[in-house]
C-alpha cells in the first residue's frame, strides 16, 4: 500500500470509501407452492399491493399478495396465459391466452371471469393505452390461415375496434405516451412495428441490421431510445426512438425474453433464459456498457420492474426438488453504483 492510501485508510470514516455495490440486489423470495412449469407475463396492483403472474405451465394465473407473501388466489381454467395488463380505474385484470385463443377480463373479490373475446392462437403480449382505453393485443402468426396480428380493443364496450396486420406473430409490446405510438417485436421477420397509437393506421416497420429473434423491447421516452434484445445473435440493441437508426449494441446473455429501461439510473435490465439478469448502463451518448451480470436460475426469463417499488420480479420455474418461486431484487441506487 502507497503512502496516499495509508493516509486515506487512516484519516478517512469507512463510510467515506465508497465501495462496490451491486446494480441489482437480492431481497427475499415468494415461494409459490404447488405452483409448477414456467411463466411468462407479469401485472402488478400497486393500490392492493397484489402481484400478477402469468404461471403459463400451470395454466393459471397466480394472484400474490405482497404484504404476506401468500398466493391469494389461483385463477384457474385457463390453458396457456401469457399477456397480463391491470386496469386500476376499472380493477380489471386482463388475461390473453395463447392455447384458448382468447382475451378474458377478470373482476370483483376475488377476480372471477366477466367477459372472453376471441382472437386466434398464441394470444401474447398486450399494452394499455388510457387515451383511448384501448389494449393492443398481439396474436397470430403461426402460418397463412392466422396471419399476424394487433387486436385493439376497446375496453369499455369489450370489442374489437380494429386489427392490424402484421409480418409475423408479435412479440412485446410497448407503448411510446408522448407520440402516442405503440411498437411491437416482430421477431420472425426481425423488425420492429411502428403503429399510430389510435389504431387505425397500418404501421411502419423498422428492419434490423445483422441481428433478429427480437423478442423483448423497452423504450426510453426521455432520450427517446428503443432498446431491442435479440436472440441471433444474443446482443442488445439502442435504436432511435424516431428514425430507427442503431445507436449501438453490446453482447448479452443467451435467450433474453424480458427487458426493461430504468429512468433513474439509466440502466437496462435484460432478463434472460439462460439464468442471468444482465445489467447495461445507457449514457448520455446513447454508448452502452455492461455493469455486471445477476445470477437467477436457468429458465427464469421473464420478470416484472416496477419503478415506483425500484423492485424487479423474477419469475424461477420449478425444478424439483425446488418449488417455483419470485425472487425480488432491488434495483435502489446506492452509494458506489455506476
């Protein structure tokens, strides 16, 4: 040790030297008993503090109140949920179903089924846009007779206002507030839709350069940045909010299914198949640079970041002898972060 940092040690409170902290922090885990297979979506009720999971292996959807760390409720009769959306205004929990082919709605205490729409099959991701109390549904896609689609429907009357084609099945959705557009993973194609937030205009299309299976996305409305993660090759992708351009791209893990933007630290969080959180820091140059790797379990792909909570929830499938579980982490900046 150096004379300038005998001094240091010396002088300075511990306090004071900053150290190393983790981007992203284990608090506990939810064990979801009986609960097995894998999930995909989440949905969170934050007035209720009530998490929503997609348990799509076990053809429910588990209701966990988070106060206890209970499962509240399972919903049941379902065969292959994946898109959640809540809609606090009207407390209805929306639940597309890939298997069914169907949009159900969900109300009351507990949540009991109060309306079903017919799509077409692999009925996935969906997002909400409160302008127009309008959800946008992907579904289709898995050949000529159920070409790709985007129901938007309109969640007062519950009907199909309009759909709009797409190449081929529709990935994640995510929805652009101040331009009222909404984009949509085409990841077959290896492009990025681009529809009109009203629904009524057929979209435009980003292609993607040297890079597809673009299955999660997530956008920054601020530096007005879409971030793709792609699975051929395994990289993440900063676009151009308006024009489309490639800002940049860094190696990630292998099968990344879920992706989030984190405002207050800049920071992307890619939720990956392979059992890792990768943690990216997005500067000012639209540059990105990896911050460290989380270590969750293989098969633990999807997640759900709630901003307000700087809590990430991650869904680990079950492996016997080990039940299914949510692992919460904190993604609360601290003193030593990048």
């Amino acid at each position: 040790m150096n004379r300038l940092s005998i001094l240091l040690a010396a002088t300075c409170p511990q306090w004071a030297i900053a150290q190393p902290v983790p981007a992203v922090a284990f608090q506990h885990s939810i064990t979801l008993t009986g609960v097995s297979g894998k999930f995909d979506h989440f949905a969170i009720d934050l007035a209720g503090n009530r998490l929503f999971a997609a348990a799509t292996g076990n053809h429910s959807v588990e209701v966990i109140d988070l106060a206890s760390g209970k499962v509240a409720q399972s919903i049941t009769g379902l065969s292959k949920p994946h898109g959640l959306a809540w809609i606090a205004a009207t407390q209805t929990l929306y639940v597309a179903d890939g298997a069914l082919a169907e949009l159900r709605q969900y109300r009351g205490s507990p949540l009991a089924l109060a309306g079903s729409l017919k799509l077409s099959d692999d009925a996935d991701d969906m997002v909400y846009r409160e302008a127009g109390k309008s959800l946008f549904v992907g579904h289709g896609g898995s050949g000529s007779a159920t070409p790709g689609r985007i129901a938007v429907v309109d969640t007062v009357s519950f009907q199909i206002k309009s759909e709009i084609p797409v190449a081929t099945h529709p990935e994640a959705l995510e929805i652009d507030l101040e331009h009222q557009r909404i984009f949509a993973n085409i990841a077959d194609s290896g492009e990025v839709a681009v529809i009109d937030g009203s629904g009524r205009s057929a979209p435009g299309s980003w292609k993607l350069k040297g890079a597809d299976h673009n299955v999660p996305l997530a956008y920054d409305s601020r530096g007005s940045v879409l971030y793709v993660a792609c699975r051929a090759p395994a990289v993440l992708l900063a676009l151009d909010g308006s024009t489309g351009i490639e800002l940049a791209r860094i190696p990630i893990a292998a099968g990344a299914d879920d992706l989030f933007y984190d405002q207050a630290g800049n920071r992307v969080y890619v939720i990956t198949g392979a059992g890792e959180v990768d943690i990216v820091k997005a500067d000012s140059r639209k540059a990105l640079r990896l911050l460290g790797k989380v270590s969750t379990a293989a098969g633990a792909k999807t997640a759900l970041f709630v901003p307000s909570q700087s809590l990430l929830y991650v869904g680990v499938p079950a492996v016997a002898p080990a039940p299914s579980e949510v692992r919460v982490y904190s993604t609360q900046l601290t003193r030593g972060t990048n």
